[in-house]
C-alpha cells in the first residue's frame, strides 16, 4: 500500500499516540471515500507489532465480514468479532416452572410479563481479554454508543489501546432519551483525534459519494442525472427499478407513520415500502419464498443481530402465532427456526414472544437500521422539506448523508 499524504499524517500520530504517550484511545474520522477502512490491514505493521497482538472489532457482523474480508485481501489470517461477541459474556438460568416446552426452555428468559417464570438472561462485561493483546481496532464507530464505550475500555487493561475509526459525518448510535437527557447526547465519533479528507483516488469519480458530499454539506440536490445509475427522480413520476430485485433496498426516515395525523400527509413509513414494494411483486399476507426479510430483534442463540437480512428458502405456516422458515442471510450463514407471525407489519420488536424469533418484511429499511451495511443499489425516498427544516438542517444532511452511502452501485433518490 502506498498511503495517501494524510494517510501517512494519520499513520505517523497513531504511531506517536501507541508508543509515547499514556492516552487510550484514538480516534481517526473520515468521510466516505477517504480509505480510512483501507489502514486496518497496515496499522500493526506500523506499529511494530504482530496481527495476533490486535482484536479487530466493529459493532455489526456486517461491518465485522467487510474488515475481515480486507485482512484476508492482504493476507492476514484474523477472526473480525462484533463488538458483542469480543467484549460481553452471557449469564444465563433456567427454572422449573418455565411455561414453555422442554425443546425450547433454553430460549426463554422471563423478560416480559407473558412469560411470568424464574428463566433469566442477562450480559456482563468480560473481566479480561487475552493477555498477549495489546491493541483494539474497532471499525465503524460512530454506531459505538456511550454503555457500549465505558464498557470497552472497563473491560481491557489499561495497557491496551483503542484505535476508533469511523465515519464523522453519519448518524449517532442510538441512545435511550432518559440518559441523553441527564448526561446530554453522545457522538463518539464528533471530535476525531485526526481527519482523514483527500479523496482516494477510485473514489473520485464516483457519482454517489459526489451526491453525499452535497448532502453532507447542507445543499439541496437537484432533480436529473447525477451519474451513471445516480438520478433524483419526483415523488410522481414513475420509479424505474426491478422490484423482484434482491440487491436493491428502499430506505425512508419514517418507521412508522400515522396516516390519520394530517400532519403526517406525504410520509413514507417503512411499512408502506414494505407493502408497496410487495404490491409490484404481486403479493400479500404471509412471507413466500424467495422474499426479503430483516431482523426486529437480536437472536441469541446463533448471534444474529437486528438489521440482518435473509432470503427465505423455505416456509411453513405452523399455527396462528408462528411461522417456520429456512433462510440464506446475507452474511452468508444459514438460519432455520420459528418466527412470530404478528411481528410482520411492525417496525419495533414486540414483546411476550420470548420462544419466537422477530422478522419482518425487509424490502425498505430506515437509516439506522441500515447502517453498517452497504447494498448494489439503494431508493432513499426523502422526506418533505418541511420536515426536514424542523428536524434540523444539520441533523437531516447527517441522515441523508449516512442513508446515500449505502448504495454501492446505483442511487435512486425519490423527492
């Protein structure tokens, strides 16, 4: 690897921040196409240490497949693990008077009033991590929330470092109201230690990062052609893409939106996507093969997170609750088991369904539920510019922003 001048910059101060001074973590900022993700597989050797002396981490399995997939590029044989995975540890008990069958007794937790036993689920941080460890590099930070921060750095010795690298200009993870509001908002990735901003060189031309620089910048886009596979199109007019497509993924800022409300008129939910989209396709109610879906809520026992997604293989209707499937996930793995029937249509894990497992339609998706990953092709169908100004005009470029560079091949932006 050649790096790029600020590359080297960025280099030679994580190299200063490893070896002289006593500070634990760093953290490397840079807008979509400056090759901040292209560094990881060179850092330890520019420190001056081996790939098993370093944990490469990222908050999503997506994230962690592409970092691992650009060490073994160059490579470097390392497992990439979730956040999760590396850093929490499970506690798990079991009771007598479990209301739910001896098969699936290992699945139930008793966190919701509906399943009133002694089952019991919780995590804890790990005490330590491997002793040889002495660097962690965790990618796409900005979804790294302030538990999940404190966390990391309670966990691991004070001898070991934290390199954070992640993309400033997207959407803050996720926190509950009541902290935000007595401990105010956190932005891990607000104040990069360093920036990276010369544009990689295959990057340059790319008309979706031309459009995400706009978008970034506060700019209205405007209607036409921005490049090849790259228009904004009206509300109106007719939207030219394959809806039986699986590569393509619609993304709305609305999870869900009250049709009632007059002041909701002209939102787009994802629920609508979901219904739209399935209308194209000629099809209603229950799940068929070769659909769509996404994950509501994380699935324990095999350590599939909310937001992955799957093409369903097989499909029974068991009974009026519950559906069997056999999915292929996009990750490559393979998931069988017993999902909830009234979670489809719901854009929030619903409770009391502790031994069923939460899918839904997963043709249109909202930005945070698509961060972290990437798709060939993307429809953002924004909302109105009303909206928008009482949202914040600084607060809509980051989604817009973060919801663009999802796409990798083609944009359809929908205003």
């Amino acid at each position: 690897m050649i790096p790029t001048g600020d590359q080297e910059e960025a280099l030679n101060l994580i190299h200063k921040w490893f070896h002289q001074t006593s500070v634990r973590t760093f953290k490397l900022g840079g807008l979509a196409g400056t090759g901040k993700s292209s560094l990881i597989p060179f850092i330890h050797e520019f420190l001056g240490i081996s790939s098993s002396e370093v944990i490469y981490s990222a908050p999503t399995n997506k994230a962690t497949l592409v970092v691992q997939n650009r060490l073994a590029l160059n490579g470097i044989i390392a497992n990439a693990l979730t956040v999760h995975k590396t850093f929490y540890m499970k506690e798990e008990r079991h009771c007598d008077d479990c209301p739910l069958t001896e098969t699936l007794r290992n699945i139930c937790h008793g966190r919701s009033g509906y399943n009133k036993c002694g089952c019991y689920l919780d995590f804890h941080t790990k005490a330590n991590v491997n002793s040889n460890i002495k660097l962690i590099i965790c990618d796409e930070s900005s979804m790294i929330n302030r538990e999940v921060y404190q966390d990391l750095l309670d966990s691991t010795r004070n001898n070991i470092k934290v390199l954070f690298i992640g993309d400033h200009g997207q959407l803050e993870a996720i926190e509950d109201s009541q902290i935000q509001k007595v401990l105010g908002k956190f932005d891990l990735m607000q104040y990069p230690d360093f920036t990276l901003t010369e544009i990689q060189r295959q990057a340059k031309d790319s008309a979706i990062l031309k459009v995400a620089y706009q978008a970034r910048k506060g700019f209205d886009i405007e209607f036409g052609e921005h490049g090849p596979g790259v228009k904004k199109v009206r509300i109106g007019d007719e939207l030219d893409f394959d809806a039986n497509d699986p590569s393509i993924v619609g993304i709305t800022y609305f999870a869900n939106v009250d049709h009632e409300n007059p002041k909701h008129r002209g939102r787009i939910s994802v629920t609508d996507l979901n219904r739209m989209w399935r209308n194209n396709l000629g099809l209603s109610g229950h799940p068929t093969l070769g659909e769509r879906l996404v994950c509501r809520d994380y699935v324990r026992r095999i350590g599939i997170p909310k937001g992955t997604m799957g093409i369903v293989q097989d499909f029974k209707i068991m009974d009026k609750e519950s559906y069997y499937v056999n999915m292929v996930l996009d990750d490559g793995r393979e998931y069988e088991g017993t999902i909830s029937a009234e979670q489809f249509g719901l854009n929030k894990a619903i409770w009391g369904r502790q031994h069923l497992d939460k899918w839904d339609f997963g043709y249109g998706l909202t930005c945070h539920t698509a961060q972290g990953s990437e798709f060939d092709s993307v429809v953002i169908f924004e909302p109105s510019k009303g909206f928008a100004n009482w949202l914040g005009r600084q607060s809509y470029s980051r989604w817009l922003y973060t919801a663009i560079t999802r796409a990798k091949r083609n944009l359809l932006l929908v205003g």
